[in-house]
C-alpha cells in the first residue's frame, strides 16, 4: 500500500531499520513494566483458583464481579496511561515541577470519580453484578466480592497515579518491586488465610486486593520523598559545579 500511495515525504526501506541504542532504551524501560504485569496476573490467578474451592456459585460470582470490575476500573486506568504520557513528556522537557503537579491533579480529580464508583459499587453492587446474571445467588456472591473491590476504587486512585508518574521518570524497576511486594507478599497470603479463617467470605478474600494496594501506595509514597530528595541532592551538586 505503502509503495503504490504517493507520500508527501522521501521513504525507502533503508530507513527501516533498528537504532540500537534506541532499542535497549525501551527494553530496559519496558522490561519491568512487562514482569510486573505477568506476575500480577498470576497472582490473581491464583486468587481464583482460591475462589474456586469455595464451590460454583462463588465461583460464578467472581467471575461476574471481575466483569463489573473491568468498568469500575476505567477511570484509574485511564488516569495510569494519561499520567505517564504527560509525565514522560515533561521529565524529557526538564519539567519536573509540572510533572509533580500532574501527579497531585491527578490524584485529586481520580480520588472524585473514586468515591462515586465506591457508593456504587459498595451500596448498589447487585444492580451491577445483575446486569450479567439473573441467578439470586451468583448476584450476592458477585456483591460481597464486589464490597472490597469498592475499597480498592478509593486505594487505586493513589496507586495508579503514582505508577503512571514512575514510569513516565523511568523508575520502571520500582514499579515493578511495589507490584510483586503487592502481589505475594500480602495478596496471596492474604487471600489464603481468609480461606482458612473467614468462614468462605468472599469479601474477606477480596479484601486481599485493597489491603495489598495499600502496601503498595505506602511503597509509593516513600519512594516519592526518596527520589525527592535524591533530586534535590543532585541539584545541589550541579549548583555548586556551575559555581565553580
């Protein structure tokens, strides 16, 4: 299609080619982010899988609260990508007080649609959940899971910005670290002892997912004054350099 359209500029296939020092860039910063991805995914598999020993209707319930889920986390989600655009732009223009700015916007605004999607979701998550199936019991199965989705919808306004700021800066190892501290050090564990103790609670087992994004945006905060003060260290170091 290429050769047959007449293009406004010169291309040939000698321009298509793999700029090295371009390439490692984006993998070293996409690594990571991709880890991260894959084993959170499996930690909520094993979170299912948890689920699934409880019986079908539980397991039916999950499986319509995840569907519920896919809405009610559109809003964070899309503040994640918009946020590290933005970011990434910025820190490339040197403008990292903008940067940081986005990132308390970004929160403040997330936060607004989070605690409309938590009443929602916490209150009325059977209308939710009924739009996917009319059986009464998979409905309330779906509801108390979906209760300690309603809290993570608060949690994951903090968390979602945060990440979309860290990997705009290229901090995409840290990202990765929160997410699998996030994941096995308080997720699954948490998940296996409400089994065991939580009377086949679905939302004591579901609260694993608020209670390890919690961890994780205490990750985030600490991580946030680090860098914020390594920043200022190395502002310090240039400063006294240029007065030299």
């Amino acid at each position: 299609m290429i050769r047959r359209t007449k293009l406004p500029f010169e291309f040939n296939k000698s321009y298509v080619t793999l700029e090295k020092n371009y390439a490692s860039t984006i993998i070293r910063i996409g690594t990571p982010i991709a880890l991260q991805d894959f084993l959170v995914g499996i930690s909520f598999l094993v979170l299912l899988a948890i689920v699934n020993k409880l019986g079908v209707t539980a397991s039916a319930g999950v499986g319509v609260a995840e569907k519920v889920c896919v809405f009610i986390m559109l809003v964070p989600l899309s503040f994640m990508q918009s946020m590290t655009a933005f970011v990434a732009q910025n820190y490339g223009a040197g403008q990292m007080k903008r940067a940081k700015t986005a990132l308390k916007t970004g929160i403040a605004v997330s936060f607004a649609f989070g605690i409309a999607m938590f009443f929602i979701t916490f209150f009325r998550g059977d209308l939710l959940a009924g739009i996917f199936s009319p059986e009464a019991d998979t409905v309330k199965a779906a509801w108390d899971y979906l209760k300690a989705y309603a809290i993570d919808c608060l949690n994951t306004c903090f968390l979602f910005c945060f990440i979309g700021y860290y990997n705009g800066i290229e901090k995409t190892k840290f990202v990765m670290l929160q997410g699998i501290c996030g994941a096995f050090l308080v997720r699954i564990p948490f998940a296996f002892l409400m089994q065991k103790i939580g009377h086949n609670s679905l939302f004591l087992i579901g609260m694993s997912i608020p209670c390890s994004t919690v961890l994780q945006i205490a990750m985030c905060f600490a991580a946030y004054f680090y860098f914020r003060s390594k920043d200022d260290i190395e502002h310090d170091r240039t400063y006294d350099k240029t007065a030299l």
